[in-house]
C-alpha cells in the first residue's frame, strides 16, 4: 500500500516518471489540481490570518473558506478520499501541500534545469521556438508561485525541507528516477494505514463543517483532472 504525490513544473517530464512509478508500484494514476489553471486568486486575505506556526492545510483550507470556493472544497474532499482508499500516485502541486502534515504520504518535487524544460516543451509544440517555450514556462511557474504563496504562504517552492525526495529529470532517465521515488515510497503497517484514514476522516470533517458554514450541498467526485507536465 502506498500514497504518493509529485510536485513539479511545465517541462519537467514528471508525466513519463509517474508512469513508471505507477505501473511499478501498480498504482492508480491521477492528475489533480485543487485550484483549476487561470484562477483569479484575488487576495491571501480573504482567508483566514496565516499565523507562523499554521500548517499548509489550516492555510489552505482558510482560503477556501475566505473565499468560499465550493468547487475548491468538493475537489479537496475528492482528494482526501483517493489518498484514503490507498495504491494512489497523485501528480499536483497544491495537493502535495494540502497533505504536507501526512506524515506516512510521500511527497516528491520532480525538476529539472530551464535549458532541458525549454527544449521539452518545443518537442512538445513540434516547433523550435525557444522563446515562446520559456515564456510558456515562466507563465505557468509565476501561477504556481503565486497560488503556494497566496495559499500557503510558501515563498520558496524549491525548498528541499518541503518534501521528502527531491528528483532531478535531467540528471538520471525516467525510469532511473522512478526508482529513486519507488525507494523513497512509503509503504505503512495495518496499524499506520489505519491512523492515516482516521487522520484523512478527520480533514474531512473540517472540510465538511465549512461546507455546511457556507450552506453547500454535498458535491460527488468531480473526477481526476489532468494538466500536461
């Protein structure tokens, strides 16, 4: 049993490594955002006050109570579940920082350097256009910024102390780096497996109480959503 998430950025090729992981570890393979692509994330005070020693997820979740994110709030609930259920490979930023208290989820930031993440994206745009790959890049890395810090608070997602593996692409192959992320995975006893759920039961009801705050309807899974590496 195992639940792992990777963090990265447009061209890192995280996509080929989760792959490699999942059909290694026979995980289920998902792509989730909490926060969909192009979010006007107005202002970090609409949440609560971030206190120094608040966690990401009390972070998080007061956003999403500021804000009164509905969708937000049933895609953070979904999240909980998968990571419940167990044999669950996660690709996403802000659920890697929502879940940075589990202790028995491993967290993975997958990078590489911008000279190797601009000639992928041009693969990827069949063009060789090397300026409109890196503006692509930078966009996409000042969102993500952006949202960790207005979020979370974070203002260093670089920050090795943030995860518990930090995986180079350019460095090794992919499946060379899969290797390194299956040794690094978290397989927990039946004893851990079970505080872990009691844990995830336990956000779910902090989810569920600002649900209810808001006067928002129980919302089904809204399904796994998928974002190019």
């Amino acid at each position: 049993m195992a639940v792992i998430v990777l963090a990265s950025g447009m061209g890192t090729g995280v996509k080929y490594v989760a792959e490699q992981v999942a059909r290694r570890l026979g995980l289920e393979l998902v792509h989730r955002e909490i926060f969909p692509a192009g979010l006007e994330l107005t202002s970090a005070g609409q949440g609560a006050p971030l206190l120094a020693k608040s966690s990401s997820w009390d972070a998080g979740l007061a956003w999403l109570r500021g804000a009164r994110h509905r969708e937000g709030l049933a895609e953070l609930e979904n999240l909980c579940r998968l990571v419940q259920r167990d044999n669950v490979l996660i690709c996403g930023t802000t659920p890697l920082h929502y879940l940075s208290a589990l202790t028995h989820v491993t967290k993975i930031r997958v990078r590489t350097t911008m000279a190797l993440r601009v000639r992928r994206i041009m693969a990827c745009m069949g063009a060789d256009e090397p300026e409109l790959a890196l503006g692509k890049i930078l966009q996409s890395d000042q969102r993500q910024s952006e949202t960790l810090r207005k979020v979370f608070g974070i203002t260093d997602l670089e920050n090795p102390s943030l995860y518990d593996g930090v995986i180079d692409t350019g460095r090794e192959p992919a499946e060379t780096c899969a290797l390194q992320i299956v040794k690094l995975a978290t397989r927990p006893t039946a004893t851990q497996a079970l505080a872990r759920s009691l844990a995830i039961e336990a956000l779910v009801g902090q989810i569920e109480a600002v649900r209810a705050e808001n006067g928002f309807p129980a919302v089904g899974d809204l399904g796994a959503s998928y974002h190019a590496p």
